[in-house]
C-alpha cells in the first residue's frame, strides 16, 4: 500500500511540472477556442496543485 500512494504521488508530481512547463503548447495542441490565455493560466493551476498534492504524498509517506 505504501508502494502505491507513493507511485501516485510521483505519477502527479511529474504530471504537475508538466503542466506547470508546458501549458501553452498543450493548450494550442488540444484546445482549438479563443482565449489562449485564460486556458493557459487555468492548466497552470492545475499543475500547481497537482504538484502539491503529490509532493504532500511522498513526503508524508517517508
């Protein structure tokens, strides 16, 4: 069990970095509407706080 909460918490830690890095090009790849910025603005939060839930996990699992 221990073994699984961590490999979520690391599966989400690299998954929030990559949203946090990479949010316009994924923005402009799988999002076709007009404002850019706000979708932008909103992926970067959700990679802010998958990137806290995840290294909340590992941290308080070790």
């Amino acid at each position: 069990m221990k073994n699984f909460f961590l490999f979520i918490g690391i599966i989400s830690l690299v998954c929030g970095v990559k949203f946090i890095y990479d949010a316009r090009p994924i923005v402009k790849k799988y999002f076709g509407f007009g404002d850019k910025n706000e979708a932008t603005l909103g992926l970067k939060m959700l990679g802010f706080l998958l990137t806290i839930i995840g290294s909340s996990l590992i941290m308080y699992i070790y």
